[in-house]
C-alpha cells in the first residue's frame, strides 16, 4: 500500500493533513525518515508518526525438524499437528509452506509471509524439492527413465513434470521433483507397485535442512536463508 493511503486509513486523516506529515518529515519507515507518499509499504514495515507507532508487525521464518506422526496443519481434532512443536508468537498465526503427509519427515518451513511462501509453493516457478526415500522392492534404472519422462497420475488425469532420481542403494534413492501433488512421491514409485517405507524431505530450493536440527526442533531462518527465497 502507498504510505500516504497507509498513514490516512491508519489515523483518519485527509490527504492535505497526510501531506504535510510527510512534507515536514514526521514519518518514518523501518526508521528511515520519509518524504514520498507513494512509498510502498508492506505489512511487516514499521511505521511511525509522530513517534507514534502505526505499524511494527514482525515477519516471521522457521524451518521445522519434522517428525513422523505430525500433521502438516495448524489444528486438527485427531491428530498432533506440527503447530504443537512450535512456541507460540504472540497473536501472529504462522502457516505452513509446503505440507508433508503424517508419516514423511524432514524440513518443513512455517511463516506469516503469505508472499514468501507463494514464491516456494507456486507450481508455475518450478521450486525443486528433494526427497530421500526409501522402499520394499528394489529401484531400477527402469525407475529413472520414467521419473524423466513424467508419470501419468489418476484420477487427476495429468502427467507429473520430469523429475530426477539418483541411486543411493538398491532399495534408496534421492528424488527431485518440482510440484507437489498429493502424495506425489508414493505415487510415482506406486506406479512399479513398489511401497515408500520411508520418505524425508532434505531441502526446498535452495534452503536445505540444518544438520544441526534434531528430529521435532525448530529454529529461526537467517537473513541469508530468506533471501534464498
């Protein structure tokens, strides 16, 4: 929103009285004095007149350990839910960038950034998501041809973008896929009959999981990690 519309709905003030707020340098944005009215101004920018503060809502980023048997919802009357394993921060309600099914773990990112994590989820931009997985039957060069080509998935009658896969044993692999269909994985690897044992989510685009994170911890992004984004 434009400052100058920002600070009238904020305070009720006409467009002439905005004006000279902004002419005689009564605002601040992120504690820089500001001058223009067409300035932008986000939803996690803070905002003063006056020394008053109008705005200082923080913008939030954690990634999550995720363990198995959590749900990835903020609430849900059967199961725990990741929520549970995040200290709560303050009246900001966090959401869920990039769910995973109840018994996959690995990293999942949680923020109040509706824009942030558009950039991660929307299909249209191809964000690579990594997987380890482990399964019953053995993986077979077969597999790899496939996962390239796309699966052809039902009852959605659609074909899956190409994905990579990399042979880590004879029953584990590395998958590389760039959408997130419900239950994707398991269903790509469903398709040879063969059963995910085990499936963990090691990166999303360029924001990896930290080794450090124990299964069911949490912590703050970085600067550096954000901006990957």
């Amino acid at each position: 929103m434009r400052l100058d519309r920002f600070i009238g709905h904020q305070e009720g003030l006409g467009r002439k009285a905005v004006r000279e707020a902004l002419a005689q340098g009564r605002v601040t944005v992120r504690g820089e004095l500001v001058r223009d009215g067409l300035f932008e101004v986000t939803e996690f920018c803070r905002v003063t007149l006056d020394d008053i503060v109008l705005q200082d809502r923080p913008a939030l980023y954690f990634m999550l350990h995720k363990p198995a048997g959590y749900l990835s919802a903020t609430s849900d009357p059967n199961y725990r839910t990741v929520m549970e394993l995040i200290e709560k921060q303050g009246d900001e309600q966090l959401h869920i960038g990039g769910r995973l099914d109840l018994d996959t773990t690995g990293l999942l990112l949680l923020t109040n950034d509706g824009n942030w994590s558009r950039r991660i989820t929307e299909p249209n931009l191809k964000t690579p998501k990594v997987y380890r997985v482990e399964t019953e039957d053995p993986i077979t060069p077969e597999y790899q041809e496939l996962f390239a080509r796309g699966v052809h998935l039902l009852p959605e009658n659609l074909t899956t973008q190409p994905a990579q896969l990399e042979l880590l044993s004879e029953r584990s692999a590395r998958l590389t896929i760039y959408e997130g269909r419900y239950r994707q994985v398991k269903r790509m690897f469903y398709r040879f009959k063969n059963k995910v044992l085990a499936l963990h989510r090691e990166s999303m685009g360029e924001i990896k999981l930290d080794p450090a994170l124990a299964v069911g911890e949490y912590r703050p992004l970085t600067a550096e990690e954000i901006a990957l984004v």
